[in-house]
C-alpha cells in the first residue's frame, strides 16, 4: 500500500492540532523528561531560549517558568498546525514562533543561551544538519540538549503500534520505527560531536505513567495525531479493527487490574558550544 504519512508527532498536513489529543498520546509523557531538559540545558532567569520542533509548546512552557519577564522563548516547527497550537497555549507570555526547518534555523549567529529539542531530533531526515545549526545559533559556552526516545522495547506506548503497523507497511517499516532512530547512546554521542559541540554527555532517564483502561490509550490514536496514527486511520476498516485488537493483545503484559501501566526510557543528550 502506498500511502504519504508526516514525520513524528505533528497533526496532519493542513489540519490543526487537537490538544487534547496530543496531550494524551505524547504530551503526558513527554512533559515527564522537560524538567532534566532544562537542566541540562541549565535554563535561567533572563536567558534566550530556542525550543526546536516545538510542536504544542511543552518544553517552552515550562522554559517560561524559568526564564521570567527578562527572558524570551523562541518556539521553531515545520508544521504550522502544531505552532497555532503553541501560539494559543502560550498566548500572552514572552514566547514567539516561527515557522521553519530544523536544517536551515532563520537566526544569526550565537542568538541564543540555550538550544532545546524535546522529542523532534530523531524525526530529522538528517539529525547531523539540524545538531549543526542548534550549534551555530548557540552562544558559546553555552548548551544544547536533545532528548530522543529510547528503542521500541523501551517505549512501549509507541513502540508496539508501530511493530503492528509495520506489518501492514511493510515498505514503511523504517519510517514508522523512526521515534527510535537515535536510541543508540553511542551513535547519539557521535553526532553531536560532529555537530562541534564539546563535553557532549548522555543521560538515561526512566519514568512510568498509567492509562485508566486499553480504550483511554486507544482514543488519541483514532484521532490520528501523529505519523503512527495517520498511518493507522489510513487502512480500510477491517484492517483498522485486527490492528487495534492486536495491539491490544500485546499490551496485556502491561494490565493490571484494566489499567495499563507502563515505562518509557528516554536518551538526553547535551553538548556546550
């Protein structure tokens, strides 16, 4: 089946993110990790902020909070759906977005202290670009930090659609494994150190969360916020109930009295310009 889904976690093309959706199929994990984010990044008061791939604003909202009055975020995506979706969330707050490519970033030289890109790198058609201009774009002696998910296995909120998914695409299979394209540490290390950065370091972060039932899990997907999603809302309907009900299959081992509990291990990856 040919079929031309979007990259990583965005809305579909030409359609507006739904937040509530987003925020029950990524933004509940994904908040977990911003804290170490920031840190690493060794975000303060009065500092300038890019957040790279930004989509609805997670990492930004909570830089925000360290920032204070004195300091700006700079929120960058390539999907305009997920920037209005940030521009409302954000409304009123030293935050500003711009539309763009995370290869080619529209700013001069050394315009920020601190570089973010929370679970957008390892969508990058080529993360090396994209470590490269977070490179150019940071002040000296200052960090960027990346955080990426971890393998399949590790990330099995994710990780098992898309093992299923990848067997109705079976020519797509690379690009629905994508969220785990840079969970090898090594591999993560050597990049940023192509990039140019110096004292780059790897950290691996675990958190759990929970789903009140296999539907509460299920519902984001059917409202197709992201590339997993899309490419599940494009099968024809009896295709779409076997891979619910295999998914759901899979997921037993995380059931525990209805409620799925699970873990998600994560890579944060920082470099000092």
């Amino acid at each position: 089946m040919e079929i031309d889904f979007g990259r990583g976690f965005h809305a579909p093309d030409g359609h507006a993110a739904d937040p509530t959706a987003y925020d029950a199929y990524v933004g509940r994990w994904s908040r977990l990790f911003v804290p170490e984010l920031l840190a690493a990044a060794r975000v303060g008061i009065g500092d300038r902020v890019l957040d790279v791939a930004t989509g609805l604003g997670e990492a930004a909202s909570q830089a925000l909070a360290l920032v204070h009055d004195s300091g700006v975020v700079v929120g960058s995506d390539i999907s305009p759906g997920m920037l209005g979706g940030a521009r409302t969330r954000l409304a009123g707050l030293n935050f500003l977005s711009v539309a763009a490519d995370g290869k080619g970033l529209p700013f001069r030289d050394a315009a920020f202290d601190a570089v973010l890109c929370q679970l957008g790198l390892q969508f990058f058609p080529q993360p090396l670009l994209g470590l490269m201009e977070m490179r150019r774009v940071l002040r000296a002696g200052r960090r960027a930090v990346a955080c990426v998910i971890g393998t399949a296995d590790q990330a099995p909120v994710w990780g098992v659609l898309a093992s299923v998914l990848s067997s109705h695409f079976s020519n797509k299979r690379e690009t629905l494994n994508l969220s785990f394209a840079l969970a090898n540490p090594d591999e993560l290390k050597a990049l940023f150190v192509a990039a140019g950065f110096g004292d780059v370091r790897i950290d691996h972060e675990t958190r759990d969360s929970d789903f009140e039932s296999f539907e509460a899990y299920w519902t984001p997907i059917e409202a197709g916020v992201g590339m997993l999603p899309q490419a599940y809302r494009s099968l024809p309907e009896p295709r779409r109930r076997a891979v619910k009900e295999q998914v759901r299959h899979e997921l037993r081992k995380f059931d525990f009295g209805g409620r799925l509990k699970m873990i998600l291990k994560m890579l944060i990856a920082s470099g000092l310009a």
